[in-house]
C-alpha cells in the first residue's frame, strides 16, 4: 500500500487507500482486507461495516 487516509464524521468512516496490485481485482481485495483488519482490530469501529467499495 502507497498511502492510506481516513476521515471520521459522525458513525460514518470513509477510508481512501491507494494499493498497488498486478490487476484491479487483486487491488480491491487487498483493499477490503486492510478495511476488514481496521475494522476488526479497533474497537470503536468493530460494529461498522464495509458499505461501499470505489476504484478510481
């Protein structure tokens, strides 16, 4: 991963991650896999979930 940003409003998290991958399948799911751990290994986040997947 390259560089990696979060913003916190409210209950809502949005996180912006740029991954280098061989193809863009490879990139999102090792983008949902960074948010899963996030999100498993923070307990204020624990309860949230992944709403919505971007590539840009």
């Amino acid at each position: 991963m390259e560089t990696a940003r979060a913003q916190v409003v409210g209950h809502t998290v949005r996180v912006a991650l740029c991954v280098d991958g061989p193809d863009e399948i490879e990139a999102i799911g090792r983008a949902l896999d960074v948010c899963q751990r996030l999100l498993a290994g923070t307990p204020e986040l624990h309860r949230h979930l992944i709403s919505d997947c971007r590539l840009l």
